[in-house]
C-alpha cells in the first residue's frame, strides 16, 4: 500500500512540473488517503503483534 502512495506521488509531481494541476491534485489525494490507510493498518499490526506476545 505504501508502494502505491509513492507511485501516485511520483506520478502527481511529474503532473506539476508538465502543469496539469487537476491531475496532480488528484494524484496528491489519493497519495495521502493511501498513505493514512498504510499508517492505521501497520499502528494496527504493530498493536496484534505486541498483544500476541502477552
């Protein structure tokens, strides 16, 4: 998942720099709600992991 918010990122600055700003605010966009979805699933990993242990 995180993979897939890197590529949007890439793909939303190379939009910017060739000025399409509707597709590179779109690509940022979707980066960052991919980017949460990542952060929650992995505090969520590392929370299982840490009460599997006890």
């Amino acid at each position: 998942m995180l993979h897939y918010a890197v590529v949007f990122l890439i793909i939303a600055l190379i939009a910017a720099v060739f000025g399409f700003g509707g597709i590179a605010a779109s690509a940022v966009g979707i980066a960052k709600v991919l980017f949460f979805i990542f952060a929650v699933l992995a505090i969520a990993g590392f929370i299982a992991s840490l009460l599997r242990r006890s």
